[in-house]
C-alpha cells in the first residue's frame, strides 16, 4: 500500500469514530447528536472558523486522494521514508488520542459552540493536562497524513485546520467558557496548559477575566 492510500485508509476510520460513532453515542446518552454546526452571521468569528475547519478536512482527503490518482506530485523534501514513519506514528497516535479526549468529555461533548447552552468544564483525565486535548491531539493527526501524502493540498489542508482550532479556541471557546463558568475556568485556565501542558495558561486582569499569559 502507497503512503497516499495509507492516509486515506487512516483518515476513513477517524471520521467515523470521531464523528459518526461519538455522535451516535452522545445521541443515545443525551438525545441530541452534540453538533451545533456552522453558527454566527456571515463574517463573523464563528462562521469564519467553522469554515476554516470544513475546508481543512476536505484538503486533507483531497489531497491523498489526488497524489493516488497521479493529479498531484509529492513535495520532494517532505517524500522520504523517515518523514513517512513519522507520519504514521503522528497520524496514528493523534487518532487514538482524539477518541480518548473525546469520550472522557461524557455528556459535555459538542461540535460548536452554543452560546445559550451551559455544559460542565471537564478538567479530569486528559483535561487535567491541557484545556484541548481534543485538539492537541487534531493537530499531529492531520501533520501525519500530510507527511503521508506531502503535497501542496494536504500541507495546505494540515495549515488551515491549525488556523481554525486556533481561531475556534482563542475567539469562540475562551470567552464562552469564562463567562459561563467564571472563577472556575479562570483558576483552571490558570493552571493548566492550552493545547501543550504549561503553554498557553491564561492570567486574570483582576476583574476575574482571563488574559493570556
């Protein structure tokens, strides 16, 4: 099997435990499947970002998908047998990881954010390590099938799910979670880290707002 084909095969049962499976789950727990979808106006950070992310995971796929089909040469540099360990072992280890973060959310599990919804701040398991563990482990999932199938779709697809999860996180998650939970997100963000435990720890202005660190 090609490292495209590879990548495509990897990125099949991640969608569907990710997504399907976790959705069909939090169904049955809670009756509602947990996927807000794409909300806010047109322009706005929300929409913007729930974009972004959309259009990343299409690259992602486009982009195996193109290099098996001869449409797209691999990056020369990027094409070589250590870099395709590496992305096994990235992609791999960050679908694993997601999974896990994702059900040790329990019933607070969402896709978006809804302004008018208050959920409970998980901050056990994997959440006592980093504020977005289902994030963090997004990141080296979507890196490793990039190395797996290096061209300028995929590596562009790995670039712009980064930008959303950063823009989901800082402008859309942040603010809802600290004015829905208050001093108990301040002295959580505080302490713990938000996509690599100890970096990005949030401050408190002393109004009990969080700044970053």
């Amino acid at each position: 099997m090609g490292m495209p084909a590879l990548g495509l095969s990897l990125l099949a049962p991640y969608g569907l435990l990710a997504f399907g499976v976790r959705m069909a789950v939090q169904l049955r727990r809670t009756g509602s499947t947990g996927f807000k979808g794409l909300r806010g106006a047109s322009g706005s950070t929300e929409r913007i970002g729930g974009l972004l992310f959309a259009t990343a995971v299409v690259l992602c796929v486009a982009g195996p998908a193109l290099q098996l089909a001869r449409a797209l040469n691999s990056v020369a540099a990027l094409d070589g047998e250590g870099a395709n360990i590496l992305g096994v072992v990235l992609a791999c280890m960050g679908i694993v990881t997601t999974v896990v973060a994702q059900f040790a959310m329990g019933d607070a599990w969402r896709i978006g954010v809804d302004p008018s919804e208050r959920t409970e701040l998980v901050t056990h398991g994997p959440f006592s390590l980093t504020r977005n563990p289902i994030y963090a482990a997004m990141i080296p999932s979507f890196i490793g099938i990039a190395l797996l199938a290096p061209n300028v779709v995929t590596i562009a697809g790995a670039i712009l799910l980064i930008m959303a999860l950063e823009l989901q996180t800082r402008l859309i998650e942040e603010p809802y979670l600290s004015r829905v939970h208050g001093e108990h997100y301040a002295t959580y963000a505080a302490r713990v880290g938000r996509f690599i435990p100890g970096i990005g720890r949030l401050r408190r202005d002393g109004t009990g707002t969080c700044l970053p660190e």
